[in-house]
C-alpha cells in the first residue's frame, strides 16, 4: 500500500505552476500566458478556419461528424474533457449552444487577447444583437495550431493562465479525519484541473487507494444509475461530471456528527456537498461512505 501511495504522490506532484501575472489592457484577463511567442495571424486564422468548419458541420442536414476536425484542431486533453463540459453545462461548449443559429457563421469573428489567448465571438441573431464571447487558448503543435483550452460557461468571458491554477498539495495530510478529507479533494480534484489525457485511469488510482471497498461500490453504483440514463462519466465525489479550477478555493470540510463530514464546494452557478465518512486504518484514514448531503442548512454558515 505504502508503494502504491508514493507512486500516485510523485504522479500528482505538479511540475510547474504557470505564472498568475494579472494582465494589463483588458478587465477580464486573469493572468498572462507562459507559452512560447506564437505567430498571431496564423493562430487567428487557425482558430477561425476551425470554428468556420465546425458550425457548417454541425449545422448541415444531417449534421456531420466534427471527429476529425477536432482531432486536428483540438489537443487530445480538450477533447476528452469536451463530454464532461456538456454533461455539466446541457450545451455545446465550443460554441455555448444547444443549437446552431443562421447568424453564427456570418457574425464569426476572432481577435487576439494577448499571448496565447484570444476571444472567439458571434452575434446569435440580428434581431437579438446577443453578442457570445469565448475565451480560447492555443498551442503550437507540429506545423500548426491547437486549441487546448476553451473557457467554460461558467467563466465568462475571463481568461488568462490561472484560471488553470489551483492546489499544489501533493501528499494526504492524515493528522485528522478532516485534514485527510481536505487535502484528499484538495488533490483528487487537481486531477480534474491538470486536464490530463485518460483523467478516467488517473481518478480509479485515487479512490482504489483511499476508499474502502464498500465506497468504491458505492461510486459503482451511483456511475452506473448515471449511465443508464445516457450520462458518461458521473463522479459521486463531487456530484458532478467536471471539476474547475476556480472552484477549488471554496471546498469546506465540516464535522457533522460521529464519523462523517460534510464536503461543499460552490461553481457552476450552485453550490454541491456531499456526506462523507471516514474510517481508520493504519495511520491514516481511508473515505467508507458517500451520500448526498440531505440536510445542508444544517452545516451551512
């Protein structure tokens, strides 16, 4: 167990932490890049060749696969995290949309924020005039340009490298039952921020080494119930399909009564919490319980 422990903390440690300079120009930065210099004009006309192509796609009758145009356009990491963003969010978020409006294509524009950053935006209708900004960011990649992250919903219309910042705690703190539960959230949802390929494999790692079996059951159970109703990928952990940076700041842990505590965190326009309880083992203490927080005004503050 003590082997498998130190090879999930030297996989978790985080390499580097990216620079959270505030930006200097416009209100909604929320720090520059640390990429290398990019070529403007090939990102801008990268980013629009692939949004141009992505709206005639989804927009033709039938619609047409966009597999391979996200492949090309987008970093596998995005694209895996592109299921979970509509599973919490009910809408495409590459366009922040259920549907596809007339106007899309014509109103498309792209304009560069500064660095890595730029702004993707469309009018959805001339009647309207709703204007829909959103935030990408790209990468050099081989001979061209990749989107590796697309502002969520939930974000606005901010940007800029710390809104991919989050917890650099890298070992499980198991002086208490709620040190353990904080700094255990505290890395499991660093996973989430990391954006890593195959997140699936790197989150089973965690629970199978701080859940008993009987949670881990638990988490099974809940997926499974999740699945059959056509939604991939539920986590029982946090209540949701998807975990965001700036969400980690807010999780409370809270003594409720013998050996379970309630776990809450705010994002995505709400607030989650979940029951969890706790058992020894060893020195250190592993979670034995999940279940919804059924009474949380209970714990509130």
């Amino acid at each position: 167990m003590k082997s498998i422990k130190l090879f999930i903390v030297l996989q978790l440690i985080c390499a580097c932490r990216l620079s959270a300079q505030k930006h200097d120009t416009l209100p909604h930065a929320m720090g520059k890049t640390s990429y290398t210099s990019i070529s403007v004009e090939k990102a801008v006309s990268s980013i629009k060749a692939f949004y141009q192509s992505y709206i005639r796609r989804s927009s033709a009758q039938p619609s047409q696969s966009v597999d391979t145009l996200n492949a090309y356009y987008l970093t596998p990491a995005l694209i895996e995290r592109l299921d979970r963003l509509i599973y919490s969010t009910d809408a495409d978020p590459i366009l922040r949309a259920q549907d596809i409006s007339d106007n899309m294509l014509s109103s498309l524009n792209v304009r560069p924020l500064g660095g890595n950053w730029f702004m993707v935006s469309y009018i959805w209708s001339k009647e309207s005039g709703h204007r829909q900004d959103i935030p990408v960011r790209v990468k050099a990649y081989q001979d061209r340009y990749q989107i590796d992250y697309v502002t969520p919903a939930w974000n606005g219309a901010q940007y800029g490298d710390s809104l991919l910042l989050h917890s650099s705690v890298a070992v499980v703190d198991n002086a208490t039952p709620q040190a353990f539960l904080k700094s255990f959230y505290n890395i499991y949802t660093s996973a989430y921020c990391d954006m890593p390929e195959h997140l699936a494999g790197r989150l089973s790692m965690l629970r199978k080494v701080y859940m008993t079996d009987q949670a881990r059951q638990q988490y099974r159970m809940a997926e499974e119930v999740e699945k059959q109703d056509g939604y991939i990928g539920y986590d029982q952990l946090i209540d949701n399909f998807d975990f965001d940076a700036t969400w980690q700041p807010s999780i409370t842990v809270e003594h409720a009564d013998g050996d379970t505590y309630i776990v809450r965190y705010s994002g995505n326009g709400g607030s989650k919490s979940r029951r969890i309880e706790v058992v020894k083992s060893g020195k250190g203490y592993l979670i034995n319980a999940i279940s919804p927080n059924e009474k949380p005004d209970e714990t509130a503050r």
